[in-house]
C-alpha cells in the first residue's frame, strides 16, 4: 500500500484545511507552488508570499 507523503512525515492535514485548499479556483492552485501547498495544508505560520497569492481569498 501507498502511502500519501504528510502520512509518512506523521502529518495529518487538517480536515477543513483540506477543503479549503480543495474549493480555490483551479488557476489560484497552480500558481502555488508544492512548498506552498505544503504550508497552507500544514503550516502555523504563512510567508508573505503565500498571503500575496491568496489575498483576495482571506477572511478576517
């Protein structure tokens, strides 16, 4: 069996994260780079420059 790469670093991804990344329109996520996608599934903390590609998508 296969197993999925945040399952064999012991990472679970946030169930709500996940579907938050699922609903972005499809070009926003192409532009996102792995190590980006990475963060926004797993990450406290965010750089600038994921901020930058997902501004207009953020809530407060």
């Amino acid at each position: 069996m296969v197993k999925k790469q945040n399952e064999k670093k012991g990472k679970k991804i946030d169930p709500e994260r996940k579907q938050a990344f699922d609903s972005l329109p499809p070009n926003i996520k192409q532009r996102l780079t792995d190590e980006e996608k990475e963060l926004f599934l797993n990450s406290e903390e965010w750089p600038d420059s994921l901020f930058d590609k997902l501004k207009e998508f953020i809530t407060t």
